[in-house]
C-alpha cells in the first residue's frame, strides 16, 4: 500500500477493528496521513467495556495500540454520523482519498438505534461525500458475513454470489445499508466496495462474542479472580473467525487493490467449531482438569455453521498471518495481563 494513497479516513475509529485499521495502515505507510471519527471524545482505550471477574472496566489498548493514538499524522475528530454538515465541512478540510466505514450498531443493539447508525449514518455519511464534492478512489463499507443468513450445509464455503438472507435485524441494517452504499455510490461517482467481515478475534475483542466471554471467564479462572465455575453456551456451531489485525490488513488491502463495485469476504476459510474454541482456552490457560463447567440453556443460533470462501480475496494477494491459536492465545494475554492490571 506504501504510498499510494495519501490520506484515509476510517469511521468508527476508536472502536475494535477501528483501531486496528489506524494502526495497520500508520504502520504500512509511514507518509500516510489518517483521520479518525467516532462520537466518542478522543481517548486511550476502546469504546466498550471488558470484565475482569465481577468488575467491569473501560477496554483498555493492548500496548501495540497505545503507540497508533500518538503520531502527529494521525488526527481524531468527535463527530456522530447523523451530523450530515459537520461532516461535509470536515471532509472539505481533509479530503480524503480513501474512505474506510466501519462505525456501526453491533448485534443485540436496539433496532431503532441499529437503523439510525447503520442505515441512517451510512446515508449521511455518502451524502456529505457528494455534498463536498470529494473525489474518491475507494469507499469501503464494513459489512458482515451474518447477511448471509443461514447456509445449506452443502453449499459452505459461503462465496459472495450466495444470495442474502439475514436473520437479525442488525444483519437486515447492514444488508441495507450495503443497498445504500451501491446506490448512494453511483449518484455521487464514488467507487464502493462492501467487505463482508466474518468473526473477528484478538487482543480487545468484546464479550459479546464467544471468543472473548470464554476468554474472559478462562484468564479471570486461572488468576483467581473468579470461582472456577465457567458458563457456556452452544458448543456445536461454526463460525470462521479471523484475527482483527488480519482483518485490519485486508481492509489495506482493498482500499488499494479492490475492484470498484465488488464484495469481498473477509474471513480466514476455516470453519472452527466453539467446543474447540473452549478446548484451545482452556488447554492455554491450563485449566483442563480443574473447572466446572455449566451449560447454559439459551435458544440455539438459528446460524449453526458459517466458514467464508476467500478466493476473491486472496486473488489481491492477501493471505491471513495468525492461526486460530494464536489469536486466542493473544486473547487470552490481553485479558490476563492489559485488563487485570487496569481492574487490579
Ligand atoms: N467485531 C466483529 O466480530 C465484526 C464482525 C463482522 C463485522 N464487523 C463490522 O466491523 C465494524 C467494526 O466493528 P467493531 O467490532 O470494531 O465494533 P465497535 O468496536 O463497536 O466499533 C464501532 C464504532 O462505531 C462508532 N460509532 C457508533 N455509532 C456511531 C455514530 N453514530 N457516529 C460515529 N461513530 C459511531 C463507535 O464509537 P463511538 O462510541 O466513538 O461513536 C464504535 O467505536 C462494524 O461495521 C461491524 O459491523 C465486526
């Protein structure tokens, strides 16, 4: 990516992959000038909370991340997505190359709130791109592969012309909000491409996903910081999931490579079931033999099994740098070492 593009803008950027994207993409070009935005005032942590046993704290950074906030050429602005002129002044001012938008409502959010930010902030945000007149080489829209819906087995890996049928009203927000971002586009002649990011995992990682609950429950078990009694769920179902920092380097990636009116997978092309998941934290954390564990009774995801096809991807020279161990390995660190110390 080194120096061809010269300024990015990346929503949602105090967020998890947010913070990934503004890291991998300082790191890579170190002539690159990248702008941030989010609601949130400009801080040194995520903008969700993590547990350490029974307290709940602010996510800190994992320390790779501490040192992305500080360059002179990166700069952060607390804007929300509904402020349709604040945003066109700021991108008068910037003039982006390149627009990555991950800021988003997550899964389980209200839905009013998932259509205002998803669909609604989508809107507004390609709106002030035409209003400014900005002449883009790439917009990028940060999707996710539960648009899918539920898949025959038979036809996993899932490739992007699998038609779409989401099951959650936050899948049905970023579906539209993928329609928005095609049409939107061709009004204002800005190049789009959606990347239909499947689950992420690794250092930060909200506890809203399995990954990090179980991670969590493992670091907070093996330091005593709570009893060693570990709740799961479904242990049956798949899911592909891809480490954050790899995920950050695709979305690089595509904002060079992409072809324009494309949708590209982002995930790892491996179907990892969640009893493996366990078995892999728990061997980590060496709590093997010594843990109960309690199952809870919740209703089954009507999404059993989902793995991504990433030929699309790869075709642009991407290959994905951490295994599944090693980012719960890293996982598991950040929750034993960044939020213990600051719970402590
Ligand atoms: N995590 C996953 O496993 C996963 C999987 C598939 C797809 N994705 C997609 O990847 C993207 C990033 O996800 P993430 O896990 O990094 O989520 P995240 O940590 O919640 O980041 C999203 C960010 O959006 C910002 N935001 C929300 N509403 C906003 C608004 N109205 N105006 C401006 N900023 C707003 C929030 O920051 P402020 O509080 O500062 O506003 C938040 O930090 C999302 O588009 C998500 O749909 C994530």
């Amino acid at each position: 990516m080194a120096g061809r593009i010269k300024s990015v803008l990346i929503t949602g950027a105090q967020g998890f992959l947010g913070r990934h994207l503004v890291w991998r993409m300082m790191t890579d070009d170190q002539d690159l000038e990248v702008i941030g935005i989010g609601r949130s005032q400009q801080s040194h942590t995520f903008t969700h909370d993590v547990h350490w046993g029974s307290r709940r704290v602010r996510a800190p950074l994992p320390h790779y991340l501490e040192e992305a906030c500080l360059p002179s050429r990166y700069r952060y602005f607390s804007i929300d997505l509904a402020n349709g002129p604040t945003l066109t002044e700021l991108l008068r001012d910037i003039h982006p190359e390149v627009v990555v938008h991950l800021a988003s409502g997550l899964y389980g959010a209200d839905p009013h709130l998932l259509f205002r930010t998803n669909v609604e902030g989508t809107i507004s945000l390609l709106r002030a791109l035409g209003e400014a007149e900005i002449p883009l080489t790439m917009f990028i829209f940060g999707s996710t592969g539960g648009v899918y819906g539920s898949i025959r087995p038979q036809a996993l890996p899932i490739d992007e012309g699998t038609p779409c049928c989401p099951l959650d009203l936050y899948a049905v927000s970023k579906l539209s909000a993928e329609h928005v971002t095609r049409v939107l586009g061709d009004r204002y002649s800005i190049p789009v491409v959606v990347a239909r990011i499947f689950n992420l995992v690794g250092p930060g990682l909200q506890e809203q996903h399995v990954c990090a609950r179980l991670a969590a429950q493992c670091a907070a078990i093996s330091e005593r910081a709570m009893p060693a009694r570990l709740t799961v769920g479904e242990l049956d179902t798949t899911r592909d999931l891809i480490d954050v920092r790899d995920a950050a380097a695709a979305l690089a990636t595509l904002a060079t490579d992409a072809a324009p009116g494309t949708v590209y997978n982002v995930g790892n092309g491996r179907e990892v079931r969640v009893r493996d998941i366990l078995t892999t934290l728990l061997q980590l954390s060496g709590l093997e033999e010594t843990i109960r564990i309690e199952r809870l009774r919740r209703a089954p995801s009507p999404v059993r099994r989902h793995c991504a096809a990433v030929e699309r991807l790869r075709k642009l020279g991407f290959n994905a740098e951490h295994n599944v161990t090693a980012s719960l390995r890293d996982l598991l660190d950040y929750y034993r070492h960044d939020v213990a110390r600051l719970a402590g």
